[in-house]
C-alpha cells in the first residue's frame, strides 16, 4: 500500500502558528495587556433566535417516536433546497431546487467536489488566496497556476487568453482581500471558462456581505455561467454557523463536460460517499431563510459592517490604501512606511496590542499588505482603530523608530 504522496508537495504553513507564538509571547511578557483581536476569520455574534428555536425543536422530535428521523436525504432535505433555491431567486437566479445540494460547510466541499474532475490537471488560484484552495488540489495532485493579483488591478485579476485553465477558483467578494467582482468582470471569466471548456468553482461564502449595486452575489447572475460554473456557499458567516457547520453547492443540470453531466455525478458522489446532512443542522439552516431568520441575521451583519465603517475610516483619515470592507468582512492594506507584512505584525502588536494576519500568509504577493477582519466586537474594533489611526499618523511623521530588517 503506498500513501499519497502527493502530500509531499505539501508546504508547511505557519501562518497562524506564528501568529499564535508571537501572540502567546507577548502576552507572556505583558499580563495586563488587552489585545485587539482583529484578524480573526471566525464571527463573533452568536446564532439569532430563529434557529436556536428551530435547533431545539428539531432535537426535542428526535426524541420522540411520532416525530423521529432516521437518515435524511443525501442530497438534502426537499423544503430546504427548495427555500435555498427561493433566495437564489431575490438575486434574480432561477435554480430547480435540484441544483442545490445541502452540504456541512464550504472548506469540506472545495476539496471534495474535486471527485468530479479527473487528478493532474491545472487548477488556476488568483493569489493572494484562502489557503484551502491551493493544498485540496495538491493532496488530489492537480497542478497549480497562480495568477498574481496586485494594487494596479485592486486585487482582481483577469484572465489571459493562453492561460491553460482547466479548474478555475473564484472567491468574490474574496478573503483575504475583501475586493469583488463586478458583473463585467465576472462575464470575462465566464466566457474564457466557456472557451477553454474550463470549470469555475465559485466560492460564494461572503456574498451576504454585499452592498454595492453591480457586484454579483452568484456568478449564475452572469450570462453563460450554468455551462461552466459550480457555486459553493456556507453559512458560516452569514448566520454564525462556523461551529454549527452549513453550506450548499449549486450544480446547474447544463454543466456537462465530454458528454458527463457533473450534477449527475455529484448526485452518485454524495449518495455514496455521504448520508446527508444532520436532521437538526437542516432545520436549523432553514430558520435562516425563513423572514424572521433574515431579519435577524442581518441585525448580525450590521455589526460586522459598521466595525468595516470604523476601520475604513481610520484608514481613509490617514491616506492609506486598501481594498475590501465594503462588500467583505476583510480589510485588505498596504503596509506603512516601506514595511513587509511580518514587520508590520510585530510593529502593530508591540506598539499598539492589535493583532491582524500578515498579507504573505495568503500567497507572495501578499507581502506588503496586511488584512483586519470585521468579525471582533464593536468595543475592540473601535479602540482598534484609534490605536491604528495614531500609529500610522506617528509612522507618517517618522516618529517611530522602526527596527531594521531581519
Ligand atoms: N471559503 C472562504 C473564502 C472562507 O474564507 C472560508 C472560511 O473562512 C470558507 C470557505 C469555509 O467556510 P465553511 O466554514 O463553510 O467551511
């Protein structure tokens, strides 16, 4: 029996180990200290009523006789594709509710939809990229394109024509960097993803963090996506679910490549290799879309938006550029005074206690930008940006002294 050696192409990442080491440190050497959190990619608001009621109630049918269930449906329980498929229809999407598929979260079906598609061919990552993307399609053994995205393009590249695409990652809007397509831009990939016969996967898993007019919230808003696209979504952040876990996948019945259909196959996949969702997690998860349960998950969003309000306007107050936080919880800025994002890490803890994720983590050219997340709590992140705001105004002045390079 020989393992997969394909882990071997593995890179080590110690991006949170490092975080957790220099944090731990700190924290170590200054007991007092109240740090800020804010490069956490979890929430912090909690799940809204709705589906602590509907959670509870589905476990109080477990245990009865009359209301008990056994396995559910592999592919998902039929209200709630049905009601999945009912928000997709507010974006202006027509889906057959047969196109949606329940699944436990987005990270488990970004790696396991790779069953569809034969190993070895070349997956496009646009880089700086959530750091799942690149090692699911190692450990399956597909090669890896990294298009560099930069500030000349605001972190949103576009495809060359000889870019020899077979499976395409999209996340928009994207983490790390909050950026996020618009229409045109998204009708670009669709038609070079038709020409070159390639597969978008669409990680849509913060697109109820949109507000901008033009920015779509699926790709299948965009003309031509249904013969080249699959659409990956969670509630993660929308509704709190990180530790609940629930997400869905739209696979449109068109999408077919050298004669198989892909929704076909995602059906004998899950029926094999999964028995569905839990019976509360469904239930749950249709509480979300439900009015009261939209309602009250964007109370939720709100919070989150109003801490990007804050943290934008101390970045604008001081002139720093960035990307993100008006359609993401991510904050995507370049680092002050010539700094990378490691040197900039160490500066912002040691001189203010706030702690982000350096932008190298997420691919090389990340190496100048740093990214704050959304997600702490009002009181934190408005202290956060005082903090920042006095720190890159004493950086502007040169009244810090900077330690030099390692
Ligand atoms: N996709 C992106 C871009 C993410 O940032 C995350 C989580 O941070 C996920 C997917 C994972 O979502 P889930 O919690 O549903 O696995």
């Amino acid at each position: 029996m020989k393992p997969n050696t394909n882990y071997r192409n593995l890179k080590e990442s110690y991006l949170f180990y490092n975080i957790a080491q220099k944090t731990a440190a700190y924290q170590l050497a200054h007991p007092g200290a109240h740090l800020l959190r804010m490069g956490i990619g979890d929430v912090s608001r909690p799940l809204c009523p709705a589906v602590v009621e509907a959670l509870r109630r589905a476990a109080e049918d477990q245990g009865r006789d009359e209301t008990f269930h056994g396995y559910m449906p592999e592919c998902g329980d039929p209200p709630l594709r049905e009601a999945i498929a009912a928000h997709y229809q507010r974006s202006g999407v027509k889906l057959d509710s047969e196109e949606v598929f329940a699944s436990s979260g987005a990270s488990d079906e970004l790696g396991d939809i790779l069953d569809l598609f034969q190993r070895g061919q070349n997956t496009v990552i646009l880089e700086p990229a959530y750091p799942a993307y690149v090692d699911a399609n190692l450990m399956a053994g597909n090669r890896i394109i990294s298009v560099a995205a930069g500030q000349e393009n605001g972190f949103l590249p576009m495809p060359s024509e000889d870019l020899e695409a077979d499976l395409i990652y999209l996340c928009s809007p994207n983490n790390p960097t909050g950026a996020a397509f618009s229409r045109d831009q998204l009708k670009v990939w669709v038609d070079f993803a038709n020409r070159r016969g390639a597969v978008i996967l669409f990680d849509a898993a913060y697109e109820a963090f949109i507000q901008e007019e033009g920015i779509p919230r699926s790709i299948f808003e965009i003309e031509g996506a249904r013969t080249c696209a699959i659409e990956i979504c969670s509630l993660s952040k929308t509704a709190g679910f990180t530790g609940t876990r629930f997400g869905y996948t739209v696979i449109p019945k068109e999408l077919e490549r050298e004669g198989m259909n892909l929704r076909q196959m995602w059906i004998r996949n899950r029926t094999t290799k999964t028995n569905g969702v839990s019976f509360l997690l469904q239930r749950g998860a249709a509480a979300v879309f439900t009015p009261e349960g939209q309602r009250q998950i964007r109370d939720n969003l709100r919070v989150y938006r109003e801490n990007a309000r804050i943290l934008m306007a101390a970045l604008d107050k001081t002139g720093t550029w960035y990307t993100g936080g008006k359609n993401a919880p991510y904050i995507w800025m370049r680092c002050p005074a010539g700094l990378d994002s490691w040197r900039f890490f160490d500066l912002l803890l040691e001189e203010t206690q706030i702690i982000g994720t350096p932008g190298e983590g997420f691919g090389a050219c990340g190496k100048n930008y740093f990214r704050f997340s959304t997600f702490s709590t009002p009181e934190d992140t408005a202290e956060a940006a005082n903090r920042l705001t006095r720190l890159l105004e004493q950086l502007e002045r040169g009244q810090v002294p900077l330690a030099p390079p390692d």
